[in-house]
C-alpha cells in the first residue's frame, strides 16, 4: 500500500505485541482522519492475520507461562491500580488524542479519561475478593469446593465513538481475573489506544499480557474471532458486525461478550419537570453528537404538551455551539468519520422520504465555525411514527425522533416495539410511574429524570439484539472466569468401581 506524501508529517505509530512495539507483518499503514479538519493526521499499522497469530501467541504464553501466572491476585490487582494512577497523570494527553482521532469534545472527553482511572481502581481492588465455595456435599466421606480460574486468552474489539473508555470496561475486569489480552480498536480511532499503550507499559505487566493489533475488520478482527487459542471475545459495536462475530464465535465454542446498538426511547410524561426533561432530551440525543449507543434517539411525549415541549426543545438546542472539539465552548462536534457522517445524512433523506416534519436541522452544517469538518445540524423530526425505518433503525449521530403518546400503556408499547433494548429514559414526578415504568420497559438500563450516567459499579448491557452479557459491576468480573468443582474423598476404602458416586 502506497501512501502518499502529506505537506504536514504525519504521526506514526506502532503496534504493541509481546511487550515490543512492532510494525505490521505487511509493512502496510492506513491514514486516521482528524474529522474536525477532514485530513489525515496518523498513520496506523495496517494488522492482518499474521499479526494476530503473533499477538494471540504472545498472550497465551504469557498466560502458561511467566511472570503473568505467578503473581496472586492481590499482586494482580496492585498492578491494575498503579496503571490507574498513571492514566491519572497522562489523562489530559490521552483525551487530547482522542478528541484529534474521533471528533468529540474535549470536554466530555477530559471528564471520561480522568473517570477511566476509576475502572482500574475499582477491578484491582476486586481481584483478591473472588471467593469461592466449600459445599456441605451430599455425598458422604467426601469434601467439595469449587474454585474460579480465569478463561484464558480474551480478544476485546473496541469501537470508535469511545475507545479508551470501553477498553477500560473489558481489560479491567479481564486482568482482575487473570487473563491476557489481545485489544483491536477501530481502525478509524486506533491511536489512543495506541497512546494508551505507552502509558501501560509503565506499569510492570509482564510481556505479553496485553497486546494491541490494529487494522480493518476481515484482516484483523476477523482472525482474531476465529483464532483456536483466544477464550472470549468481548465486542462493543454494530449489531450487524456482532450478529457475524457470535456465528463465527460459536463455531470455536467460545465465551461471547456483546455490547450492541440500540434506539432508546426518552419518555417524557405532561407532570415532569418540563426543564429538566428538555435538558435530559438534548443529552440523550446531542451530547456526543449522538454517537453512542443509548443515545435517547426517540422521544416519547405526552400529547398534551407535546407541542409546548418540542417548541422549547427546539429553541434550547438552536443555542448549542458547533466548531472545533477541541474548544470548551463547543457543545456539538463532528461524526467521528465520513463513511458515518454520509449514513447519518442518508437516514435524514429517508426520514423526510417518510413524510416526517423537520422542525430543526435536516442536513450537512454549513457554518463557518465547522470548517471542513464531517458535521451534521442538530436535528428534530415530528410528525414520526413507530413503524417508520428512522423511528427504528439506529443512525448513531444527532438526530431526533418525536412521537406522541396518550397514557403509560401506549408509552410502553411504543418503547417496546423495536429490536432494540439497551436504555430507556423516564420523566416524572410521580413515583408509583417511575417504578411501574423501570418495571416494564424492555430496557437493560432505566434511568429516571436523568440520563446517559454510568458507573463501573453498575451493571451495562442490553436486552434482545442491544447484546449478551453485561458489564461493570462486581459481579462482571466473573464473566471473564470459569468455576471449577473440586472433589476429594476421605474414604478409607474406594467403593463398588462399577457404580457412579
């Protein structure tokens, strides 16, 4: 692959395996795009299926054998809190360089890399507290325990819209364990990840704990799902992309973690704070461009103010300021890249094909403040029925569906019928509602007069085609280890050979 010569030279970056920063088997590189300018500012190693061998081999010995299996897991976990206070330190970088790879603000982005830390800290606190059972067996003259053990080798393929962040939600836990890694990022977003590297390496990991192979999916992600010695997959991305890594998973018989798309709904009820709800509506679908998967994509509104929603809706998000990421005062960035900036812009086409209102937005930003950037007006459709494709399917950028509702019953329906089932919002005073509605919506995360808050202490993942598995939590880790039944008799004699105990 032939790249050609840039006024400005670009940076370039390795790969990490085995503890050594690498190139690519090919020699091959790939450009990342800085979507604010719309140019190329990186150049990545372009991974394929000999690179991932190397990286899944590294990782197996270091898992057999080494330093790696020899530490306690209270030695485990003081490593997992050194990198935390060094991601403390180089925060500021890291989000710097993701804001330059995927377009999103530097200020969501310098509150998620100083929370990052928390994972690590959180995970290497729990390393040393997974207990296991003695069982009061049945069975005479014998003592039974069981024991966790971790799987083994785990791929984890990050996407782009927050790749340090989602890295933290699988490698934590994954090490807290006991196992080795191998990381694939998106091949639009691959340097912070490779930037967090540089950090990880300061920590003491033995070789070959952790690896990093970047490329495009089929060269890359693709081996590294099929490869014989990797235990688990964990994967944050499409639905699509997910539905062909669990088939080609399920031929190796392995442990699947999937985090997948969604079309959430934000429910606003006529005795919600109508503030606070049009605030709670702009995060669940503005913030971060949209880009992310429990954005709040459809907005369910009671009939009766609907029309005096939207309208102050509509006003409050005419103030959000568009531009370059990297300034505080921008509230709307670009798509992270143009193959999704083009999506999003053609779900705008089908949308108003749909017969859809547009009541703000509806196309490509054309301000001067967004240069040649990859940027989308902020954009609210009415008039929006359940059944239309912009109602449900996701577009994963910032826009807006608004349907109407008449009572609790049809808001349910409404939020239920999609493929989908990540996170759902609910607006209102009445707290009897707020539980009923928790109870009832299809949804693995319900959030009540706020909305898109995480936490590594809880539990993340979706219902139906949102994914399998959760993350976060204490009770995560055990997704990443397998749990062994140990038998030893006491008897003074073995019995009847021929007869099953």
């Amino acid at each position: 692959m032939q790249v050609q010569a840039k006024s400005q030279p670009l940076e370039q970056y390795k790969m990490y395996i085995d503890g050594q920063w690498v190139e690519s088997a090919s020699g091959d590189h790939f450009e990342s795009d800085n979507p604010f300018t719309g140019q190329p500012w990186a150049l990545i190693p372009k991974g394929g299926k000999d690179d991932v061998d190397r990286a899944v081999q590294a990782a197996h010995r270091a898992f057999v054998s080494g330093d790696w299996p020899k530490l306690t897991a209270s030695q485990r976990g003081a490593l997992l809190r050194k990198l935390g206070d060094l991601l403390t330190t180089h925060a500021k970088h890291l989000a710097e360089i993701e804001v330059r790879d995927n377009g999103k603000l530097i200020a969501e982005m310098s509150a998620q890399l100083n929370y990052v830390p928390q994972w690590y800290y959180y995970y290497g606190g729990l390393a040393d507290k997974i207990e296991s059972s003695v069982i009061p067996i049945d069975k005479p003259d014998n003592f039974n325990y069981t024991r966790y053990e971790p799987l083994g080798v785990v791929g984890a393929i990050v996407p782009w819209n927050s790749p340090l962040l989602l890295t933290a939600w699988k490698l934590a836990p994954a090490l807290a364990a006991g196992n080795t890694v191998v990381l694939k990022p998106s091949e639009y977003t691959s340097a912070s990840l490779l930037e967090f590297m540089r950090v990880f390496e300061q920590a003491g990991f033995p070789p070959g704990v952790v690896n990093v192979v970047t490329g495009f999916g089929p060269d890359a992600g693709a081996p590294l799902v099929e490869h014989p010695l990797v235990a688990k997959i964990a994967f944050t991305g499409s639905e699509k992309t997910g539905r062909m890594i669990y088939e080609t998973a399920a031929r190796g018989l392995k442990r699947v973690g999937l985090e997948l798309g969604g079309k959430s709904p934000n429910i606003v009820f006529d005795d919600a704070d109508m503030d606070n709800a049009v605030k709670g509506a702009i995060s669940g679908i503005f913030a971060a461009t949209g880009q992310t998967c429990i954005a709040g994509s459809r907005l369910l509104v009671q009939d009766n103010i609907h029309d005096e929603f939207v309208d102050k809706l509509v006003v409050f998000a005419k103030t959000a300021t568009m531009g370059d990421p990297m300034s505080l005062d921008t509230q709307v960035g670009p798509v992270t890249n143009k193959p999704q900036y083009r999506k999003v812009l053609d779900y705008i086409d089908i949308a108003k094909g749909e017969g859809v209102q547009t009541r703000l937005g509806g196309a490509k930003a054309e301000r001067p403040e967004c240069g040649d950037g990859w940027f989308v007006e902020p954009t609210v459709f009415t008039g929006v029925s359940n059944a239309m494709r912009i109602a449900q399917e996701e577009v994963f950028g910032p826009v807006l569906s608004v349907i109407p509702f008449t009572d609790e019953d049809e808001a349910v329906a409404i939020a239920n019928d999609v493929i989908y089932g990540l996170a759902a919002g609910v607006w209102t005073q009445n707290i009897r509602r707020a539980i009923t509605m928790a109870d009832r919506l299809q949804a693995g995360t319900v959030w009540v007069n706020t909305y898109r808050a995480v936490s590594y202490m809880s539990p993340f993942g979706g219902y139906k085609r949102s994914g399998l598995g959760r993350e976060n939590g204490q009770d995560m880790i055990k997704d990443y280890m397998q749990v062994k039944s140990v038998w030893i008799s006491t008897a003074t004699e073995v019995p009847n050979p021929f007869v099953m105990r």
